[in-house]
C-alpha cells in the first residue's frame, strides 16, 4: 500500500501575463518543488465509507463486500488505515478482476440479426489529423489511424500482403458488450480465397501476448470475444490474438 505523501511547488507569476497565459496555465513559473512522507498521525477527522465504496465501485451488495472484507488478512486491512484512498481503490480493482473472471466462465450470446451501416467507419473521423495517418492500398479507406507502433507495423504488413485482399481498423462504435465494459476488436481481414484456411479474420492486435502482461479485466473481455465469435459466426470467421503479422499467418494458414 502507498503511504500517504505530499508536494509542496513553489513558484512566481512571469512578468507581464496575459489572459491568454492565465487561461493556458503560463502565468506562473515552478521554480521548485518538494515531495514528502506524511507522518502525521494518520487517525483524522475524515470520516469514510468503506463498505459503501466499494459496493458502488463494484456493483455488489453491501453484504457482499462486508463478507469479502471480513475474509480478508488482517495484516492486509490493516493498511487501510495507512492510505484509505489508495486501499479502496485496488480493493475495487482486485474484487472487480475476481469477478470478471467467475462471469467470463458462464458467459453466453445469441445473435440478434442487428446491423451496422458502412457509416460506421467514417463517422468518428470528422476533424482527425489525416498527416498522422498511414496512405493505405488494401484498406477499406484510403487512410489508416493507428493507436500504436505495434499497430503501424502490422497495418505496413497488412497492405503489402499478396494474401489480403481487403482489411478494416474497426471503429469505436463496433463492440461486444461484455459484462465487464465494451470490448472493440482491432481488425476485420478478408483473405484471398485458397491462399488462407480462412476467407474473413477479425484480429486483436496486443504488443505482448503474455496473459501476465495483459490486466485481467481486459483478458477476461478477450474471453468473452472468444465466446462471442465462437457463438454468432460461421466457420469461416476467425477471432484471435496476435501481436504481429507474422503471427496472424501462423494462425490462419
């Protein structure tokens, strides 16, 4: 657990600031800073609630939490009253990462035969930087916007292969729900037909595949996408995990 700490800046407003400066946060100029240990005692006025916390954080009854909290080491809710703050935060966390992975195992879909329109790939891109874009060939768009190099890598990979015929980065507004957030693939890939085992691909792209590099919400969304693919599609789509164009090839050959 974090103890609790504090910085103290000190600092001068610079000669002749202007509105703009106030506005923009360059009036003032830091000069020094100095971050310290509280040694107070740490028994003070502040009055919380920690059942209520996390059973908001949560979505669980107050008697679940008040059972989780009972079954806890003592030793480990003993920091609590060294940063309540930062002890409740990781609670939520830790029960949150629990519970997703109890839901995951008894997760199921059903298709509803909703559709989205081709809009969906244009409609969040009004007042993007297209300079920051990669000038695609195999896209369904001439441009791409990647979230990473990893994700640049892989689009370079994409629009050279004589196995794609056409890809897709997938929009925000395209998600699985799961019970843990909405989850977004990353890419639909049709393949030429004869080349691939599989015509049609939807990928996730990570820059590590390692389970112990991946937070357990987010591998528990990837579980749920598992499921929903597995469930709602034919044969012939495909949804896994890569961290490389190399490693979608390895996949679907």
């Amino acid at each position: 657990m974090s103890p609790l700490q504090y910085t103290v800046v000190s600092g001068e407003q610079v000669d002749a600031a202007t509105p703009e400066d106030l506005a923009n946060g360059d009036a003032f100029r830091v000069r020094q800073s100095r971050t310290e240990l509280h040694r107070a005692s740490v028994h003070s006025a502040v009055r919380y609630d920690l059942i209520g916390r996390l059973s908001e954080e949560t979505q669980l009854t107050r008697r679940t939490v008040a059972a989780i909290i009972r079954g806890s080491n003592a030793a480990v809710f003993a920091q609590y009253r060294t940063n309540p703050e930062d002890f409740m935060q990781k609670a939520a966390r830790l029960i949150n990462e629990q519970k997703a992975t109890v839901i995951v195992e008894h997760i199921s879909y059903d298709a509803t035969g909703d559709r989205h329109e081709l809009d969906i790939f244009t409609q969040e891109k009004a007042g993007e930087d297209f300079s920051a874009a990669f000038k695609a060939e195999r896209h369904v768009f001439d441009y791409v916007f990647t979230d990473s190099k990893n994700e640049r890598a892989f689009v370079q990979d994409l629009d050279v292969s004589t196995e794609v015929v056409v890809y897709a980065k997938l929009p925000r507004g395209f998600f699985i729900p799961t019970p843990v957030g909405n989850y977004n693939p990353d890419w639909a890939i049709a393949f030429r037909e004869g080349s691939v085992k599989h015509v049609y691909f939807v990928a996730e792209t990570k820059g590590s595949l390692s389970s112990m590099d991946l937070r357990r919400i987010e591998q528990s969304k990837i579980d749920c996408a598992r499921v929903f693919f597995a469930r709602i599609t034919s044969e012939q789509v495909k949804y896994d995990v890569v961290d490389s164009y190399a490693k979608l090839m390895e996949l679907v050959r």
